[in-house]
C-alpha cells in the first residue's frame, strides 16, 4: 500500500510480484533488494467476462451478454458478475466489494469472452467516467466508478502561481480518422458502415455512397486514414436488398446502436494523443492527494495559454531530494509510455477482441 503525508487512505495499493536481492561490489553491505508490483487494478485484468456470469463456462447457451441501461450499472454489473461477490463462487476475488453506481449516459453494451479490465475501460472512456480499484484500511480491495471532478478553476499550475516548476508536452497524429466497421457476417453478405472522424467523434461518413471528397478538418492529414474494425460478434439482420430489417417484424430499420459504440470505443484508441507532463511544487495549499487525484479536471498555464484538461497519470517517486509528484494531463490514451509500447498493445488488444469473438 502506497500512502503519501497527509492522507488517510492510500493513494495505490496492490501485491508485490517480484522481489529481487542483489549483493556485489555496487551493493554493499546486506545487498539491494527490490519489490516490484503492480496495482490492485490489475485484479479485473485476470478475469474474462462470461456471456452467462452465473453458469458454468460448459453451459455458456448464449453468444454474448447484452444489454442497455447506465454506463456505470453496466461496468459495476460486469465486475460484480465476473470477479465480485455476484460472481459464481469460484471466480470471486476475496475481499472485493462493488460500490453500485448509476453514473452517466445510457449505452448498450455487448461482451463476448472480453478481457474485463479492457472492457470497462474502453466503456468508461467512451463515456466520461473513470473507475478505481483501492484497498481499505478494513481489508477490503473496494471497487469504484466516479465521475471526474471538475478542479479547473482551484487547481491551477503555473509559474506565475509559484506552483508550477517545469513542463513538456507531446502532440501525435491520429492513427485513423476514416473507420469500416465490419459487423457480422460472411463475404459479400458481410454488413459494414463507414463512418468518419473530423475531432468531434465518429460519425457516419456523409460521402461514401456519392464518392464526393471532402478535405478533412483535422491539422494533420489532407487525407483519411483509415482502419478496419473487426466486429464479427454484432449481428445485424437484412434482406435481399442488403437493407438492414428488424427480425422480428421485418421492417427496414435495424438496431445500429451496438455497431456506432464499438466504432466510438475503438476511434478512441485512434484519436490524436496529447499529453503535457508537469512538475509542481508541493504547497500547503496544493497538494496531490488531499485537493487534487487521479481523475480531476485541473488547469495549468503554458507558453500564455490556458490549458483544461483530465488528469491521466501520476508519477510518485521519492529519493535523497524528497518525495516528488509528476502529473500528466491530456486525451483519453495520454500517457509517458513509448510510441513503440504503445502500439504493440495496440496491435496485442486487436488480437485479444479477434479471440474473444470467435
């Protein structure tokens, strides 16, 4: 458990998974020993969600779990059901408790054999919630969905505010700004929708039925790229005409809703990436931790100009020059982690969702 001065709960916790002990002549006296670890985060990262939570993977009579109803019901539902106390009794992790939550906008879901910590992931950035993992000082790993508090006008990092005592920022294109989105299906009969992402979130693409160009809007490309998007596991009915009907009465109108949210999710990992790493000063009256965390909206002056945005990622370290704090600030998939990182799990979470939907 990671505290920091101040705070009555911890700020991380999570069980060692490594400890090393090196003695030579770089590491006198008893040696150096490290404990290495991760968080309690990555309890949901070692569960697959079942298409039937409560039977047996050898009664799985279904294809997938579906349903509509609040962002936040919908990800406490997957964790109870998989991993918490509704789990079935062999798949529960002990001591894990899930606060019921409402938050946020209605979607429809679908989960076929994901990998859980991914899913509600992906569910939770495509619609404004984040969610935690902490353990408790009673035992219990407990966990969370919020929504981010909005600190931008309290939290404020600058130079002039005497808080702020460097910066960094890093800007990357988008990876796609044109999607395929291939729904279930075989062949020529396989159903797809193209849509296209100008900044404001995918859309369907106005001109792909008149082959009109339009210039994008975005600073990056005069160009679409574009990305297939693979969901085998949505079905959607049509007829002879290729034109989606509903199964049940016929009428040419079909349930997109399940397709455009897989496209949102997935558009998400697309988007242009900003990140700007701060170093502050810890004041009394600013500290990380007590007037600020992990999901906040704060603020930070650079180069003149107001920058608003969430908190993504925290850096706690601490050495002979005392405890220090590196917040970073940006889009949904911010983060310090090399471009080459990045998207070789890009490239392993495409594989993982072509598995599941087998």
């Amino acid at each position: 458990m990671v505290w920091t001065e101040g705070l009555d709960e911890p700020v991380m916790s999570g069980p060692v998974t490594s400890i090393e002990h090196v003695w030579d002549a770089d590491n006198g006296g008893a040696g150096t020993v490290t404990f290495s670890g991760v968080s309690d985060e990555q309890i949901l990262f070692g569960r697959t969600t079942y298409p039937i939570p409560g039977e047996s993977i050898y009664n799985q009579t279904i294809d997938a779990a579906v349903g509509r109803g609040p962002v936040g019901k919908v990800i406490t539902d997957l964790v109870n059901l998989n991993a918490g106390p509704g789990a079935r009794g062999n798949r529960r992790v002990p001591g894990l408790v899930v606060e019921p939550s409402t938050l946020g906008q209605t979607v429809s879901w679908y989960s076929r054999l994901d990998n859980l910590g991914y899913k509600i992931k992906d569910l939770a950035l495509a619609n404004g919630v984040g969610w935690q993992v902490r353990q408790t000082t009673a035992g219990e790993i407990e966990f969370s969905v919020y929504t981010p508090r909005d600190f931008s006008a309290s939290v404020l990092f600058s130079k002039e505010a005497g808080n702020l005592g460097g910066f960094s920022y890093k800007l990357t294109a988008p990876t796609a700004t044109r999607f395929i989105a291939a729904a279930q299906g075989e062949g020529k009969w396989r159903y797809m929708r193209a849509y296209r992402d100008d900044g404001n979130g995918p859309e369907l693409d106005p001109n792909e039925e008149s082959g009109v160009y339009t210039v994008p809007e975005s600073e990056w490309f005069t160009y679409w790229p574009e990305l297939l998007i693979d969901r085998r596991d949505i079905p959607i009915a049509y007829n002879d005409l290729r034109h989606p009907v509903n199964p049940e009465t016929g009428s040419e109108t079909g349930d997109f809703e399940p397709l455009d949210d897989a496209v949102a999710e997935d558009a998400l990992e697309a988007a242009p990436i900003a990140a700007l790493s701060l170093t502050p000063f810890d004041l009394p009256t600013l500290k990380f931790g007590k007037h600020y965390r992990l999901g906040d909206t704060v603020s930070a002056v650079v180069n003149g100009a107001m920058i608003t945005d969430v908190l993504r990622e925290v850096r706690l370290s601490d050495g002979e020059e005392g405890a220090r704090v590196t917040p970073l600030v940006g889009s949904s998939y911010a983060s310090e982690t090399p471009s080459i990182y990045r998207e070789i799990k890009r490239v392993w979470n495409s594989l993982r969702k072509l598995e599941a939907r087998r």
